[in-house]
C-alpha cells in the first residue's frame, strides 16, 4: 500500500512517465513483495529552475526524486533491494543512479486510514515484514 511521488526536472511524454510509474512499481514490487496491483504513484514534472538539487550543482534534467510513504516494517535488506531496483530501473531510462535521490517515510499501520478504518484493523493482503 505504499503511496509514491517521482519528481523530475523536465518534461516527459505521456508514454515516457508511464514507463517511468511502471519501473518505480515494480522496482517495489520485486523489493518489498507488494501485490502488483497495488499502485499509487504519481509523477510530477518541474521546470529545472523550481526543482534545486544543491549536492549536484549543474545537474542535467535528468534528477529525479522518488519519496516512498509506506508502512514500517520492511528489513534493512528489503530496502537496501528497493534502493537497488529503482536505481537500476530507472537506469534503464536513461536517469544515471547518481542522479537519483530515493526518500523512504514509513508510519505504522494504525496511521493510515482507509474506508474509516486504520489499516491494521484490515487484512493488507501482502507481509510488510520483508
């Protein structure tokens, strides 16, 4: 049930943001075992000028930045493997890995609701304890 956010520094065309969303998911997918039906992810575009990246001064378009909200849980090794799969996967893109800032937030399940329930009052249908 995680919640992400791609933000990049250019434009892309429609089929290129949806290979984008699709290589984050499943990058989540195969890291934290997730239902491949579980998606929520957007993508938002910035001018470079509104979206600064200071370690990088000079960086070309290409930054991108992807914030993960999910549940806690998740071994070091099952994140350490997200940080590999969305490096890797969005290589295949064209997004060089050192161009590529991941944030992960986690919360516990009783801190996100859905249909006036908390999420640990319902059965998740996949592990967080990866």
């Amino acid at each position: 049930m995680p919640s992400t956010l791609i933000e990049v520094r250019r434009s892309y065309t429609a089929d290129q943001q949806v290979a984008l969303i699709d290589a984050v998911h499943a990058a989540l997918v195969a890291a934290f075992r997730i239902p491949h039906e579980d998606r929520f992810i957007r993508l938002m575009e910035f001018e470079p000028h509104a979206m600064v990246n200071g370690l990088h001064a000079g960086v070309a378009d290409t930054y991108t930045r992807v914030t993960i909200d999910c549940f806690a849980g998740r071994s070091i090794d099952a994140k350490r493997a997200l940080y590999r799969e969305v490096v890797e996967r969005l290589g295949a893109h064209g997004i060089p890995r050192e161009h590529i800032s991941i944030l992960l937030r986690e919360s516990p399940p009783e801190n996100w609701g859905a249909g006036g329930l908390p999420a640990s009052d319902y059965d998740l249908g996949f592990d967080i304890n990866v």
